[in-house]
C-alpha cells in the first residue's frame, strides 16, 4: 500500500469510498437537522402514524435479517452441523452490526433518545411488550458482542482472552437463542394491541409466532444472500475451506428454509381460516396479501425446493435474495402499509425524503463496517492460528 | 468451568429471572376499574357546538392560542383531531336523515378504565389515576410513541417540532380541578349540560334512565360503558356513534389483555428453552464423542492391521533370506 504517494492516493478514491463518503456526509447534516430540528424537520410523522420506516425497516426489518446469527450459531455449535462453520462469523458479524444499527436509528426515531436507558434504570413498564423487547435486544447486542469478540481478539493477537470467551461458545449461543426466540416473537406481539388499526388480514393472534418463524427464514436466507455477495465482494477473503464450505451451506440452509417456508404457508392458511378472513382475500387489500403470500412465501418455498433437489446453487441464492425482499415487504405491511387502513388517504404515512435519507446513510455506516472488519478479521477465512480450535 | 463463565452465566441469569418474574408479574397485574372514580358524561343531543369547551381547556393547561377564536365556528366544517395545541376538540356530523339536525361531539382522551397507552409504555409514564383521569408523567417519557400506536381511539398526539424536551399531549381530565374537588374546566363552562361529571358508576345509571325515559331521543347504547373494557367518558347519541367517527368494532376487552398472552410466554420460553438446547447439545456432543471414539478405534485397528501386516511381510522377508 506504501510503495509510492499515487497508489495510496488511488486507493483511497475508490468508487466505493467516494460514494460511501458522499452518503456520509450528507447523512451527518441530516443528522444535525434531525437533532436540531425535531422529528417533524426531517419526516413525515404524524399523530395519526407515530411509527414510519425507522420503526417498519429499520428496527422491524433490521432485527430480522440479522436473525442470521442465532439460527447458524444454533445449527452449528447445538445442533452439531459442523460442516456449516464457516457460516457462522459472517452471520454473528452482520447480526451484531444489524443490532447496533438498530439501537442507532432508535436513537433517531425516540424524541429523546438519551432517556433510552429509563426503561430499565427509571421505571420498568413491565406490562409493555416494548419493555421486553428492549431487555432483550439489550442483552443479546452484549451476547453477540461476545460472541464476535474472539475473530477481533484473534486479529490483536490477544490469544489468552480469546481462548476464554471461546470456551463461552455454547453458553453464549444458547442465551443468544433463548434471547431472540423473546424479541424476534414480541416484536410482533407489539402490534397485538392494536387489532383496530391494522388490517385484519396482517392481524391476528399468531402474530407473534409468525414474526419468529419468518425471523428464521430471514437468518437462514440471509446467510446465503450474503455469502454469495461476500463471494463475489471478497473472493481473496475467502480460504480454501471456506469456499468449500460454500455450497454445502447453500445445500443445507436451502432445504432448511423451504421447509420452513412451507411450515410458515400453512400456519398462515391456518390463520386465516381461524379469523375466518377469507371474505377479505378479494378486496385490494387481499390481493396485495395474496402477493405477498404467494409471490414472496410460496414461491420462494417452491424455487429453493427446486434448487436443493436439482443442485442448482444459483436459484437457490437468487432464492435466498427473494425471500429477504418479501421479509421486508412482511414487516413494511405490518408496520406501514396495512397498518391505518381505516383512514382516509390523506391521513396515511408516505416517508420523507430524508427519513429515507437516513436510513440509507445508516446502512452504509453498517457496510462501511462490515467491509473494514471483513477485511481485517478472521471473519471469512479461519486465522491459521486457530484453525483446530473451532 | 473459568470463573469468568460462571459470572457471566449468573448475571444473564439474574437478568432472565427478572425478566420471569416482571412479566409474569406483569401479565397477571390486570386492573378492573376503580369502584369510586369519576367520569364525564357527553350528551351529544344536548351539545351545540358552541367550542366554549375547547376554549376553557386550552387555557386551564396553558396551551398557545388558535389561529382563529374559538368563537370562529366555520372551523366546524371541517374534520378535526386531536392536537398538541387542542386537547379536546368538538366536530360535526350531518344527520343522514336530512330533516334532522346535525350533531355535535367533543372529543379528547376517553381516560380508559385499563388504557391501553398505560399498558403499552414501557417506562410507566401514564397512571390510572383512582380520581378517574389517566395521567402522564413527561419527566419519564421516552418518546417511543407506542401509546399513539396503543391507543383505540387515536388520541395522544406528540410534540415533533420540539427538538429537545418533545411530550406527548393529552387531556388530563383536569386532575389537579378534580383533586380539590372543583370541576373539569370543559364541564364547568358548558352552557347547555351536555357535559355533566360524577361518579361514573352514578352517571350510567343517569344516562340508562335519560334513555328509557326518552327512546326516541337517543340510541339505546352508553358508548363508553364497556368499549375497550370501559371509560371514564360516557357518550349518549341519537345519531349512531359510527356516524360520529366513533368506532363501533373496538370490542369490549381491554387492551392489556390483548397483550397478556404473549407476555405471559417469556417465562415458558425462558425456563423451558434453556433445558431443551442443553439438551440437544448434549446429545449431540455424546454422538460426536462416540463418532470420533469410533473412528480413533477404527484407525487403530487399521493400524494394528497394518502394523501386524507389515511385521508378517517382514518376517515372511527373514525367513525368505534365511531360506
Ligand atoms: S383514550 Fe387513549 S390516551 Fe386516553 S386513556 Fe384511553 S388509551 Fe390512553
Ligand atoms: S412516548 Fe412516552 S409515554 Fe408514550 S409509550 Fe413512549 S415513553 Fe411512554
Ligand atoms: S361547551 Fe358544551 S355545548 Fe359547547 S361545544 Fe362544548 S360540550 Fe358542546
């Protein structure tokens, strides 16, 4: 990198710093607006809807494409499928980025957000499913801070620590598991209180067991979508084991989500003969319900099944690509766009630019992130070091 | 087992534990009502639309002046909610029978008997008070702005133009008027007695006898009695409450039971989920033992099948040369 002036001038402007830059600095002056202004200088929140994408993408969306962590530290270290290690790294890294941003734009979206710790140390309002998913997501962010540490503690060298929190792998994974289990369910338990306001076809009981189930699909879908742009994004990362490791992951985790899928279908089909809601499956409403339903659940199901029987890892990756779309689309349905449906138009949410605007600055702080650790850490490759180990 | 893990287990488990015990404690803590408290009663055939109420609210809790006087009653015309500015607001619905005339209703927070925006903040900042009123403490608020989400009937509403010290805006009953036993500001100033405050429990039956007494005035249904499981503010109607913007489909139970379920599984998760992955781990573990067991006698016999091979082979060459 040092050989002459010019090359480290070149590598530092490289398209991907440019524009990474650009987006961060723009997302700092949002940010001074937002803190100096209030909420209502930068978005669209209203009275009518107090949450819009910060809460729908961000924190809903967020928290379960990060879900990635637990399902392959779970199928790794206690369900024993030790072919799919190299899975596991990448999975807690971007779970544990994934978390920290969500704290991040909670720190945006809460009107005071330096009072987000009074849940737990003011007054607990324990009969608020918020408060349960704020101990949890608190507790799991230390977890996988935890459970990352030893690839940061290999890359310093620091072997006596990183042997001790090594020997915490099982532990950490089961509370990771216990953990996730409570919040990725109760942040669907939080719209349970409101059965006027979302749309019957998005309500319902099982709220919280479909908001678990889909967080499954969603790690599982993202270890794949993600290794396959970690493959093409840092090919050189990548060792030999790792690339081998590859495709029986995307084998594996392809099977395990299209049976999941399937599982998640029927539950879903259950659900709406249990509401007896089939009378709403003809407005506009239930075919946008149906699209997500059979575009984003059955399809997919169907394309990984596919994909598994025929070895076609593409598909599969495409698959997997697919089905975090529709997981995005699941939330946005139930946080935004079905959510209020009784009102007229004029009082529906539409984001504001920059609330996109942060976000997407957010997102990019995560990658620029998750690059500068993948590219340092042992994260995609094992540190030759300790290759036995784990 | 270091030290360090067995700190670490112990204190996620103290963690886990209370979150058993506050939930659980949390899920069954369910609040009836209680016995002695106040309410309002709002008859809608009485009311003239006159905004005097809004008036006196908005300056009992010190709240800016409107654009346009509150004698301005154009402002009518058009639909109205709830505001930072306006804890109450009254609008107009035209009666669909066009030989009637139109009706007027107030609206402002219904002080729910187990409010569902006390259920749903996560930091207490809302109490039901025994007076009646439902309260709120924005020295605790966060400003997560689940109560908004919460609330059945759309009330709270949020200062998003403050930058720093945002509150969440809502009627207050005139608690501290209640206290020393003086009247709600909006009850005090109407002229005509659409508003009238008592015991909720006396004003039911008020309103049951205005009914019987008069069943071609009114509706036989007190909106309020048991909505959302009850509210201090009562509403009698001759025009059908889903024409006054007030939702019919709200169901009777109340808020904090919609939730108690799921907040009821933590402990079977946390206490059910622990034992099951050990488990499996376990047995996994076990396996794998007595997979690499077997495989390290497998390569040993092949050694010593080997070895004993070799010795043969060797011995077959001593002898071989000696022959
Ligand atoms: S009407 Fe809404 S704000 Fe008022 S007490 Fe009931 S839930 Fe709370
Ligand atoms: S906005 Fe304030 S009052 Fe409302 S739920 Fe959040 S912390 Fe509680
Ligand atoms: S003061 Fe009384 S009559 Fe006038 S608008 Fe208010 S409730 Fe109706």
């Amino acid at each position: 990198m040092f050989k002459n002036g010019n090359s480290t001038v070149k590598s530092i402007f490289t398209p991907f710093n440019v524009i990474t830059g650009i987006i961060v600095l723009f997302g700092l002056v949002l940010t001074v607006v937002r803190f100096t202004g209030g909420l209502a200088a930068v978005s669209n929140l209203s009275d009518y809807n107090p949450w819009g994408i910060w809460i729908g993408l961000d924190l809903l969306t967020g928290v379960a494409l990060a879900a990635g962590g637990f399902v392959a530290s779970a199928a790794v270290y206690i369900f024993g499928m030790k072919k799919y290690h190299a899975a596991v790294r990448p999975a807690i890294l971007t779970a544990f980025l994934g978390y920290a941003l969500v704290v991040v734009a909670l720190s945006y979206d809460v009107g005071i957000p330096w009072r987000l710790p009074y849940p737990f140390i003011i007054q607990q309002g324990t009969t608020s499913v918020l408060f349960e998913v704020g101990i949890c997501v608190c507790l799991y962010l230390i977890v996988l801070f935890l459970e990352f540490s030893p690839a940061a503690l290999e890359w310093l060298g620091m072997k006596k620590i990183r042997s001790l929190v090594h020997r915490l792998t099982v532990v950490l994974t089961i509370f990771g598991v216990i953990l996730s289990t409570l919040h990725q369910s109760s942040l669907g338990a939080l719209f349970l209180i409101a059965p006027s306001k979302l749309h019957p076809l998005w309500y319902s009981s099982y709220l919280p067991v479909y908001f678990f189930i889909t967080a499954i699909i969603a790690g599982l879908s993202m270890v794949l979508f993600e290794g396959a742009l970690c493959h093409h994004l840092f090919a050189d990362k990548l060792d030999e084991a790792h690339k081998q490791e590859k495709d029986q992951i995307a084998l594996g985790f392809g099977k395990a989500a299209s049976w999941v899928l399937a599982g998640y279908f029927a539950t879903k089909v259950v659900g709406i003969s249990a509401d007896n809601n089939w009378h709403y499956l003809l407005t506009g409403y239930g075919l946008w319900y149906l699209t997500e339903l059979l575009g984003f659940v059955g399809l997919p199901c169907l394309f990984y099944a596919i994909g598994v029987r025929e070895r076609r890892l593409t598909l599969i990756r495409w698959t997997a690509g697919w089905t975090v779309m529709g997981i995005i689309l699941n939330r946005l349905n139930i946080c935004i766009i079905a959510f209020n449906w009784h009102l007229p138009a004029s009082e529906r949410y539409f984001p504001h630019w920059m609330e996109i605007g942060i976000s997407v600055f957010l997102i990019t702080c995560g990658l620029i992130v998750f690059k500068y650790v993948v590219s340092r850490m042992p994260v995609l490759y094992s540190h030759p070091d300790y290759k036995e180990t784990h | 087992m270091s030290i360090s893990r067995r700190k670490f287990i112990s204190w996620i488990s103290a963690g886990c534990t209370s979150l058993i015990c506050t939930t659980a404690h949390g899920a069954k803590k369910q609040f009836k009502g209680y016995p002695d408290s106040f309410g309002i009663l709002h008859d809608t055939t009485i009311c003239i639309g006159c905004r005097r109420c809004e008036d006196a609210c908005n300056s009992v809790n010190n709240l800016p002046a409107p654009e346009k006087p509150f004698t301005d009653l154009s402002i009518l015309d058009k639909k109205r909610r709830t505001t930072t500015k306006a804890y109450t607001v009254v609008n107009k619905y035209e009666n669909k029978d066009k030989n009637k005339a139109s009706v007027f209703r107030k609206s402002q927070c219904n002080h729910c008997l187990e409010p569902a925006c006390a259920s749903a903040c996560f930091v207490k900042a809302f109490k039901k008070t025994k007076e009646g009123p439902v309260t709120y403490d924005p020295k605790v608020c966060v400003g997560c702005r689940y109560c908004m989400i919460a609330c059945p009937f759309e009330i709270p509403t949020y200062e998003y133009d403050e930058p720093l010290t945002p509150r969440v805006m809502k009627c207050t009953m005139c608690h501290d008027l209640i206290k020393k036993d003086k009247l709600p500001a909006c009850v005090e100033i109407c002229p005509t007695g659409s508003l009238k405050f008592g015991k909720r429990d006396a004003l039911i039956k008020y309103a049951r006898e205005r009914i019987s007494k008069f069943p071609d005035r009114y509706i036989d249904h007190i909106y309020g009695e048991h909505e959302m499981g009850g509210t201090s503010w009562l509403y009698i109607s001759n025009l059908s409450f889903n024409e006054m913007g007030m939702r019919e489909d709200l169901g009777i139970t109340p808020a904090p039971e919609l939730t108690a379920g799921a907040l009821g599984a933590v402990p079977v998760v946390v206490s059910l989920w622990p034992v099951l992955l050990t488990g499996i781990y376990a047995i996994n573990r076990r396996k794998e033992k007595l997979a690499e067991r077997e495989k390290a006698e497998a390569v040993s016999s092949a050694v010593e099948a080997a070895k004993a091979g070799r010795e043969k082979v060797s011995l077959d060459k001593v002898r071989g040369s000696d022959g």
